[in-house]
C-alpha cells in the first residue's frame, strides 16, 4: 500500500543518518533479526501442521521458506562485517523463545492471527530503528522485513471466520491483544538486556521520548491490523 505524496512545498531533504555502518549496534541488530528470522521458519512450519487443507499448509510453507531467504540475507551481511552469525544471534535465543512460548497458537485461526499480527509488530519495531540507520543498513533492514504477499491468505480466511462466528470474533481480538503485549513486553527485554542495542535507538536523537512515542503508535498500528482482519 503506497501513501499519498505529499504536497511538493511539503518536502524535506531526507536528513543525514543519526548513526554510522560500523555502530556496534547494528551488528546486534542484524543478529536478533537473524535468529527472529530462523525462528519463524520453524514456528510456520510446525503451525502448517494445523492447517485444515493443502492451501492452508501450502501458503504457511511459502512464508517460511521466505523467512529463511531473509535469514541468508542477514547472515551475507553479518559475514561481510566480519561476523559469525550463528554466534551472533544466540544471546538473543532466550527471549525470542520466550516469546513463542508465551504465544503458541492453540487452532489455526490463532497461528494465522500470530503470523499477521504478531510478525508485524516484530517488523515495526525493527523498522523504527532502522530511521536512524545508513542506507545500506536500513535498506538489509527494510528487505528482511517486507511483505511478501503471502500473508494476503491470511486476512481472508480470518476476516470469513469472524463473519460466520461472533463468539470465534471475540476469542481472536482477545488473542490479538495478548499478542500485543507480549510482543511489547519482549522487545522491552531485549533492550535491556543489550546496550548496544539500546545506543542505537537513543542515537536518533531523541532518546527515552522517541521510544516511549513508539510504543504507543505500535497501539494505533495494531488496532489497524485488527479492522483489517474484522477483529476491532
């Protein structure tokens, strides 16, 4: 989806990079990314099993093969900065896990809620970051972290099920929620956990505030994502 252009007065020079390519942050950056992208792969997998038909399996394996085509991505990025990326990325194993722990799906309606809204605050999250970032690291950022198109499936199998079913509407909007703030309660873990990380974000330039502004757009993001699926 493309945003209106604004008006020609309206526009700025694109500002310099708050930070620069050899910030040790972004090598952090790239890791946790990586193991997210590795993660995924395995959690679409195993929820594929939960599909009800081939389409369903199908379109879960498509996205998880795309995962792993992200991961590579990263890991050719990490190793031309001088960096092993399965060392890297396995400090940042715990809280992804405990992430995925905390939100396995119990039906398939609730892994393709998982996969579409879940996913998505992973990538607004990282995306913020990547503002500050040099071209050609937001650019490695920006590319693991695009739509794919398979999701689309997603949307519509949600939006039929929630339309037939008033109480399954309720059960996934109150799943939807508590992806949300488990999503925020590990991004939250991650930060304070790694400092480098931490430098990063405050490097924007606005610091703690920046930060606690993002945390509340992720609330109108996810609420967008809930009319998408007809859960608001």
């Amino acid at each position: 989806m493309t945003s209106p252009q604004p008006a020609a007065e309206q526009i700025a020079e694109p500002a310099a990079p708050a930070v620069s390519a050899d910030h040790p942050g972004v090598d952090e950056l790239f890791a946790v990314l990586a193991y997210g992208e590795v993660a995924a792969f395995y959690r679409l997998t195993e929820e594929a099993r939960m599909a009800p038909d081939l389409r369903g399996r199908i379109n879960m394996a498509s996205m998880a093969a795309a995962e792993m085509g992200h991961y590579e991505t990263l890991r050719d990025a990490l190793e031309r900065r001088g960096v092993d990326v399965v060392a890297a990325m396995t400090k940042y194993a715990s809280a992804l896990e405990n992430y995925h722990r905390m939100t396995t799906p119990s039906t398939w309606l609730e892994a393709l809620v998982k996969t579409y809204i879940g996913d998505a605050l992973a990538a607004d999250f990282y995306l913020e970051i990547a503002h500050s970032l040099p071209e050609e690291i937001a650019s490695v950022v920006r590319s693991v972290l695009s739509e794919t198109g398979h999701s689309q499936f997603v949307v519509a199998e949600v939006r039929a099920a929630v339309t037939a079913s008033v109480r399954q509407r309720h059960r996934l909007a109150l799943w939807a929620r508590r992806l949300l703030g488990e999503a925020v309660t590990q991004a939250q873990f991650v930060l304070a956990d790694h400092d480098e990380l931490v430098d990063l974000v405050m490097s924007s330039g606005e610091g703690l505030t920046q930060l606690a502004e993002f945390f509340n757009r992720l609330q109108h993001t996810h609420h967008s994502r809930m009319q998408e699926l007809g859960l608001a």
